[in-house]
C-alpha cells in the first residue's frame, strides 16, 4: 500500500486549492510548503469549507521521497491567504503582456484585449503572490500579478465558463449596474457582439473614465455604452461612501464590514426605469446588478420594467443592519411575482429566461 498521510478536510481542500495555482501535485505542494511557507498555530480553517468536518483525506507520499510530518503541514496550510481563487490567481495561460500608461495606471493585455486597473495591491495578493511567483510562465511583478489576477477572475473566467457566471447570448441587450472599470461589460460584449447592446452603469468617476478608456482601447464604442450615474428607487443627490484603506471600493450604503474609514461624494442617483425609457429599451435580455448592498434599491428603480427582463444575475453577498441583501432581494422577486431559480455564486438568478443557468437551491 503507497505511503500517506492524512489531513482534515479543511486543511486537504485548501492545500488542494493551492496545487490547482501552482499546476502541481499535493505533495509538490506540500513539500514546498515546508520548505518555504510560514506557520501558524492559528487554526481558522475549521469549517470553511461544507462537509463532514471529521472527514480526512490521503496525500499520497512517492516512493523515493522522505516522510512528511502532518502537523507541520497543517500549520503550514493554515498560514496560507484565507481566499485561493485556485483557477484565476495563477496564469490560465501565457497569452498576457503588461505596461504602464503615461499617466502611470498598469494595464494588462490579455486574449486581445486591454484593461487598465489602478487598484492598490491587496494584502491576499501580496501573499499569494509569494505563493506562486516561481510557477509563472512569464515573469511579472506583484502588481502586474493582481491586475492580471483580477482580469482572468472578472473577464477570462466569464468568457470560458459563460453560462457558470450566467452571461448573455449573442445579440442581446444587456445591462451591467455596477461595472466598475468594464471586466464584465467588456466581457459581455464579447459574448453579445455589435449585434447585441451592452450598457455599463458605473457610479464613481475615476473607475468610469477609465471604464470609457477601456472600451476606446478595445473598438467597442459602437455598441457598448457607458452611463455614468448612481441606480436606486429614487432621482436624487445622494452620497457615495468610499472605503479609504485597501482596494477602492464604493457603496450607497454603510453596511457592517464594508470599513471602519469612509468618505463621501456627493452624486447623482437615477432609476433605471428613467435610464431605460430615455434609450428607448423595451426588453432586457440579461440585467447584472452588483453593487455593494445597494441591490435591492437598484431592482426597486425598475418600476414597469421589472417584467421587461429575461434573466437576473443580482449579486447579494452581505448584510445590511443585520438582514441579509440575498433575503431583500428574493423578498423583491416573490412581491413581483418573478420566478427565482437559485444561487450562481452569490448571486441570486431570477427571471423567466433564466431557467437554463445552472444554479444552486437558495
């Protein structure tokens, strides 16, 4: 019988998660832990990952290498970043080249197209780096890893697996509320080409210029429109909070969890009703809306229109004065009588079209 030792379940997935980025085995894997990874004594892995807790799981040990001790290596796994994204946080492939524009934001090129991205690095990217940085093709550096991380997570993935992350078809009308600086929309127009529409509703100003640069970059203009303006239930001034540490992040509403340090910008707040009737559009296919707990706010704004689309793609992540946005957002379905057809992620998919996506039960 081959050699082995077993690990909890936790600790298996998540060193499990890591072999999958760096395209190696468990045992390459946990081998370099060892031989390069920190430890901890700080076990938060316990529950992270659903299923039977006491379940264990073999690493098989080759016949020519040493023995390895399983304490050492759930201590090295523990110290691992809390979140791998194991298929987008090592390079899906060697198709991307990086550089820096005049005014100094990184951009990434990548399957043709080109993003610009001037988020700070993270602390998960910084570690993760470390993780993976021996492993890459092509060498890069810790910020052109993130902006390629988050292109292959929030472009490449949406293209290779578009009915995972509920995408639209070709030809077809589609909204993006809350597009940031235009992975997605960008995306979507991919998928829908100059046959299709493809609206992208960013409320922060620097992320939809750089939004409006991306779309020029890549000859989309004709058929993928930028607006630029807050979504909720009413046509007002309103207040933008932004999370002054980390990466930028903005919302319009101050949810627990969202930062302890927040500014606020005064912006303009439209409803999509209004939006919709101004560009004459009878029919959306497919309405995405992610938003940082202001969802169900957004899908009230729809007015008539909430029986004029196809497919709802609506992301509910968080809590809000201790109510989860997922329950709001149902809630405002089953008052609309909209069919729910489950969870993709953490978004809640609703809508008469809906039907094919695979989905999880709510």
């Amino acid at each position: 019988m081959a050699r082995a030792i077993e690990l909890p379940r936790d600790h298996f997935i998540h060193l499990k998660e890591l072999a999958f980025a760096r395209k190696q085995d468990l045992f390459e894997t946990a081998r370099f832990l060892l031989d390069h990874g920190q430890f901890s004594e700080d076990n938060w892995l316990p529950g992270r990952y659903p299923g039977d807790p006491n379940e264990k799981h073999r690493v098989v040990i080759p016949d020519d290498a040493g023995d390895l001790d399983p304490s050492k290596v759930m201590q090295a796994i523990q110290a691992l970043p809390r979140w791998i994204k194991s298929k987008t946080d090592g390079p899906i492939s060697d198709d991307y080249s990086f550089d820096v524009t005049e005014d100094g934001i990184q951009s990434v090129t990548t399957r043709g197209r080109t993003f610009f991205d001037p988020t700070p690095v993270g602390p998960r990217e910084t570690a993760i780096y470390e993780f993976l940085k021996d492993r890459f093709p092509k060498p890069m550096s810790l910020k052109e890893f993130q902006i390629l991380s988050f292109c292959q997570s929030q472009y490449v993935t949406l293209l290779d697996e578009p009915e995972r992350y509920v995408m639209p078809a070709e030809g077809q009308v589609v909204i993006d509320a809350g597009s940031f600086i235009g992975y997605k929309a960008m995306a979507m127009a991919d998928i829908v080409g100059p046959k299709g529409k493809v609206y992208a509703i960013e409320m922060e100003a620097s992320n939809f210029a750089l939004q409006e640069r991306c779309f020029k970059a890549n000859h989309v203009e004709e058929f993928v429109h930028g607006i630029h303006c807050a979504l909720g239930p009413k046509e007002e001034e309103r207040d933008m909070l932004t999370e002054t540490r980390g990466s930028m992040r903005n919302s319009l509403t101050d949810f627990q969890g969202f930062g302890s340090k927040l500014e606020k910008t005064n912006i303009r707040m439209r409803r999509l009703d209004s939006l919709l009737q101004e560009a004459e559009i009878d029919w959306i296919d497919n309405l995405h809306v992610s938003v940082n707990g202001f969802e169900p706010q957004v899908l009230e704004g729809l007015g008539r229109y909430v029986h004029k689309v196809g497919t709802f793609c609506v992301m509910a992540p968080y809590k809000v004065n201790g109510v989860e946005v997922a329950k709001l957002v149902s809630d405002f379905f089953t008052h609309h009588n909209v069919k729910v057809w489950g969870r993709s992620q953490a978004a809640i998919v609703a809508g008469p079209e809906a039907g094919n996506f695979p989905v999880q039960p709510i």
